[in-house]
C-alpha cells in the first residue's frame, strides 16, 4: 500500500476476513440460503473495512472496497470520508435489487460473495448511495455456465451475470423511490470515470468527451428472458423478472454499436 500510495496508485479490495467465515457455523442444509448466508457474516466484511480504513488512514494509499454487501459499515466509511482518507466503495445492482429472504432454497443463481444480505439491509444500502457514503454502483458481471451453478450454496459458483441488465435494474429500484435517472447515471457513469482516472474523457455528455452514448426508454415494461440475453452463459437471478427501462441504442465514440 505505501508503494502504491507513491506511484499514486489505487487499491482494489475484496472486503472479507476469513476469521468470522471460519467461525461461522456450515453444520445445516447446504441447499438453504440461510445456511450459506450465516457462514459469510457481516461481521467478515465489517472488520475487513475497518481494517482498510486504518490501513488508509497509515499508508495514504487509496482504496477502493469492491462490491459492498453489508450495510452495517456506512457509519465507518462515512466517518473516514469526513477525516478525507482517500477512500471510495461501491455496490451492486444485485445488493440492491434482490435480498436474502426471496431466495428459494437451492436457487443457487443467487450466490455471489459477499451474499445477498436481507431486506432491511438492501433499504440501507439504498440510503447509502443516495447519501453519497457509497460512490459506485457497478455489474460485478461474474458469469458461469450452468453446469458450474449446478449443486448447493457451498459447491456452487458464485457470481451474478449483470452487465447487460445493470441499468434497467438500478433504474427500476431508483425509479420506485423517486430518485431520478440523472443520479442513476452519475453512480454508473460519472463516478466510475474518475474513479479510473478517465473524467474529461468518459463519464459525461460534453464538447471534447468520447461521444459513447446509450439511448434509454426510462418507461419500457420488459420481462427478462435468459434466452435474450447476450451474455455467453445465461444463467441469472434476474430472469423472469419484471424491470423498468430498455436499452434501445448505443454509440462507442459515436459510432452505434447496437441497435
């Protein structure tokens, strides 16, 4: 971290301890989501944020938490933003949409790490983006073929394919709790821009930025249906799910892409 701290560098980090999943009771049904949720507590991410925090606070390294499932550690990366470590976190769609108690029992497309937490979880992750403590909302597209989701929470592959559905899914949760499209766009655009250096370049709709445009009808009803997605292994959490919002267009560097 101190090396990187000179080259100006940012660290990206995967916020688990193995201390509390060690601990963790995995003595249930392997199938439960309950079971798979308990053996990865908030307490791992909790305490791997906080030691990032003091590792900041020591090196001055900036550290960038990746997706970000507990809300429990707001009150400390809000409290070290205001110290001004030079510290960012993001979240995903998938934390934001879904939550622990409507995963049915062997529904193994659910799985990532860290989990899916429950309800009341979701809602204060929500607070968290809308209140800027949480700076990113980003895919996390993590895809495997279906042989490799087959089995339980523990012997299955974990990760959620998003990309494609990304926006449409924060939209609809945003659009449900009046938060206007303009803010969608700074967690999934704006912010990831500087965050990888490239603002004045990407992120924004401006004279002397690259013209990568998507064209967006905020009011489209759509279902999703696996077999339409472009994703190479189509296996998701979101299927069958009703989402507000359809992609209609893109342009890289003015150039349409899709259509």
């Amino acid at each position: 971290m101190r090396t990187l701290a000179h080259l100006g560098g940012t660290l990206l980090v995967h916020a688990e301890l193995p201390g509390p999943i060690d601990r963790a009771p995995r003595d249930a049904d392997p199938r439960r989501y309950s079971t798979f949720l308990w053996s990865r507590p908030r307490a791992s991410e909790n305490e791997a944020i906080a030691m990032m925090i003091r590792l900041c606070r020591e090196t001055a390294c900036r550290v960038h938490i990746v997706h970000l499932s507990s809300a429990d550690s707001l009150p400390s990366i809000h409290h070290a933003k205001k110290e001004g470590l030079p510290l960012t976190v993001e979240t995903c769609p998938h934390y934001l949409t879904f939550f622990a108690e409507e995963v049915a029992d062997g529904a193994t497309q659910y799985k990532c790490c860290p989990p899916i937490r429950e309800s009341e979880n979701r809602e204060r992750l929500w607070g968290g983006v809308q209140d800027g403590v949480i700076d990113l909302v980003v895919s996390d597209h993590s895809p495997a073929p279906a042989s490799m989701k087959l089995g339980d929470f523990f012997t299955a592959w974990g990760g959620v394919s998003s990309v494609q559905l990304s926006l449409p899914a924060v939209w609809t949760q945003a659009r449900a709790r009046g938060v206007p499209i303009e803010r969608v766009c700074e967690w999934m655009s704006g912010r990831p821009a500087v965050l990888a250096g490239l603002e004045g370049t990407k992120g924004c709709i401006a004279a002397g930025c690259d013209a990568d445009l998507v064209v967006f009808d905020p009011d489209a009803e759509w279902m999703v249906d696996p077999s339409c997605l472009y994703h190479r292994h189509s296996v998701t959490p979101y299927a069958g799910r009703t989402l507000r919002g359809r992609v209609e267009a893109t342009f890289v560097r003015g150039r349409q892409v899709w259509d």
